[in-house]
C-alpha cells in the first residue's frame, strides 16, 4: 500500500554527565580536581535516500531515539559522544513541526537535515577551578536532547505526470510508454495510488520519470473522489500530460473539467505547461478533432494504447519537452540550507549541577515547581536526595 504521509516522533540523546572527582594519587595528597566533561547527546538526523519510494516503513516504526552522551571521568577524560541516527526517508519528503511549519523540503537525493538536535553535555569539575576556588565539589549535568513529534510529507519527483479523468486511460498509458506495470482494468478509479515509472530515451541515454494518479473528477479540489489526496504529486512535475477519453465527444468538455481543478488546487498547476493525449482513438472512425486554443498547451497527441498508434511518437517527443535540468548544488555536508531551526531546550536561565552532597540550582531557579522538578527528574535526581535553591537546601520528593 502506498503511503505519502507519516507522523514520526524524534529524540536527541542527552548529554553525559560532568564528572566530580579529584586527582588522588601517590605522593600527591591534593592533587586537585581532574573531572572531564560528559560528551554530547546524539542527533536524529533525516535523509533522503532514493532508493525509497514511500513512508510505508513508517508504519511499522514511528519513533526514532539518538544515543546518550556518555558521563565524564577522571583524569580529564572526556566522555563519548552519543550516537547519531539516521532515519531514512524517499525524495521529495517535506517535513512539518508540530504546528504544522515546513520546517525542510528533501528534494535532493544527498539532502540531509538535523530535526532533533542531541543535548549538551555536562562540564566536569576542573571547568569550574579559578584560584579564588581550587576544590570546587560540584560538576554540571548534561541536558536531555529536542525532542518532537514530525510529519512527513511525500511529493513525488516525476518529470511528467498523468492527469485525467477516471478510466481515461491513464494507467495503461504508463504501461505502454514505460517499466511500471500498474493494475488495468475497464471501471473508474482503477489506480487507487501513485505509481512511477521510468521510460528510456531511444538511444539509451537518457531516463524520465512519469507518474501516474488517481483519476480526479469534478470537485476534486475540494475533498471529492480520490484523486484530491494526491493532487500534491503533480506540483514537481515539469509538465503534465492530459489524458483524454477521445472515443467520447465531449473532448473539449472534459479538458476544462480537469483544468478547473487544477485552477483550484492551485500550487502552479494552473499554469503548468500541459501536453494533451488524446486516447481511444481506434474506437473512432476519424482522428478526434481539438481545437482549443491555449498557450499552456505545447502538444497534441492522438494514440490508442490498445493498438499502440502513436506510443512512439509520444515516447519520442516526451524527451524533447522534458529536458534535462542541471542538478542542483547541494552543499557538500548535505544540510538543507533554509531549515528553520526550533528553540534549543537549553534556553531556560539556570543549570542543575550535581554536587558531592547531592544538587544544586545554578542561575535563577524557576518560579514554575513543575518545571524544577521536571529539570531534576531529567539530571537524575531521586527522592530523597538534597538539593540547594537559592542558599536553601530542599530535598526531593
């Protein structure tokens, strides 16, 4: 089952722990402190893979958790990294926060964006030694990674794509011109899913991709039929091919019922280049007559994809109306380059360090229990241990 949209929920790892120790060794009584940082929490990054065709994994996993930092030791010793994960996702997939912002558009095969970014790690006691404070008996803790809930978007890349009415002919168009063996059949709305497929150049040289939708009918636009949910595929295609009924005599009539709704979905598609495919025509005595003037359309083919008539020529002019696009530059780390980044969730204005007793606010203390109690709970705090707020020592519930 082919599936366009999914609802994922990502988590950075959280940062590793400071360490508090104290250089304690032979011959060297105060040694002084030798606690190293904790290391990074890992981030949850998604990349576009081509191989991929839909979000249907997704349906299986929806949660995706990057590796926590490990703590710092001592003698310096800084701890590991946590581990990054990649989550793998088709082409074209768009990615939405929770409040439904476009937050990056995988359009490139080699595109990559961090959606959760991990926490930042703890500072080790010796970070916090000055000669007016040589033993400090304390050491920060890390803070946990982003963590949110994405939706992912899936927009087919096709050079072309088929539009037309139910039972148009569509699908066996496809067949005809390409590698994709979708289902036919002789009742509308045959094709209950995007499909892709590839068609080669003559010589061999070049492929297109051509894709194929659920048939639209009148207000489609507006939530009617199948075909509104996957008016989205046709908005990359360079060029839509418009499929008609040609052994019907309302030709012109189903054009405009089409190109209407294109008009209302909007997304440029009202002003898409379009090239028309006059199908059927063994069932006619006489080559079906068209004599709608438009710019937006380039060509006008007349084909039987029961006897193969004009298949060739389509084939042959498909290259020429879709040429080949330089690729584009994508920089060499692969990050999408207008991601809108969301607040870290070091913002707030104190920082929970872990001391030789037990915790300690640093900073303003929330006025919010809540949240100190959450900030807490995250650095590891227990029931029963101290924690100093402001000169004042509570313990934890």
């Amino acid at each position: 089952m082919f599936n366009d949209r999914a609802r994922i929920r990502v988590q950075a790892g959280r940062g590793g722990d400071g360490s508090l120790h104290f250089r304690r060794e032979k011959h060297v009584p105060k040694g002084g402190p030798d606690g190293g940082d904790g290391g990074p929490g890992g981030d949850v990054v998604l990349a576009a893979d081509p191989d991929l065709r839909d979000l249907s994994a997704f349906r299986a996993r929806r949660r995706f958790q990057a590796g926590n930092g490990e703590p710092g030791r001592g003698a310096l010793k800084h701890g590991a990294s946590g581990e990054t994960i990649d989550v793998r996702v088709p082409v074209g997939t768009q990615v939405f926060d929770e409040e439904g912002q476009l937050i990056a558009d995988l359009a490139s095969p080699s595109a990559r964006v961090v959606a959760a970014r991990g926490g930042i790690a703890g500072r080790g006691n010796k970070q916090f030694a000055t000669p007016a404070r040589r033993t400090p008996r304390f050491a920060e803790t890390g803070l946990p990674g982003e963590e949110t809930t994405l939706e992912l978007r899936l927009k087919l890349l096709a050079d072309a794509a088929l539009v037309g009415l139910p039972n148009a002919g569509k699908s066996s168009l496809l067949a005809r011109i390409s590698n994709a063996r979708p289902k036919i059949a002789d009742y509308p709305f045959t094709t209950l899913a995007p499909v892709l497929g590839t068609v080669d150049s003559p010589d061999g040289t070049r492929q297109l991709t051509v894709a194929d939708v659920p048939g639209l009918i009148e207000g489609a636009s507006e939530g009617v039929g199948l075909g509104h949910e996957f008016l989205a595929h046709l908005e990359r295609a360079n060029l839509l091919l418009h499929v008609i009924d040609a052994s019907e005599e309302d030709v012109a009539d189903r054009f405009a019922t089409i190109d209407a709704e294109l008009a209302a979905y909007g997304a440029g598609l009202e002003a898409r280049p379009q090239a028309l495919v006059l199908n059927k025509i063994d069932l006619r005595p006489d080559p079906p007559p068209f004599d709608v003037g438009d710019e937006r359309i380039v060509r006008v083919f007349r084909v039987s994809c029961a006897t193969g008539a004009g298949i060739d020529e389509l084939k042959r002019t498909l290259f020429e109306l879709c040429p080949p696009e330089a690729p584009a530059a994508v920089p060499e780390d692969g990050l999408v380059d207008f991601l809108v980044y969301r607040p870290r969730p070091d913002g707030r204005r104190f920082r929970v360090l872990r001391t030789d007793r037990g915790f300690r606010i640093a900073g303003t203390a929330p006025a919010d229990e809540q949240e100190l109690a959450a900030a807490l709970k995250a650095a590891g705090a227990r029931a029963g241990d101290e924690v100093e707020v402001d000169g004042e020592v509570l313990e934890v519930q």
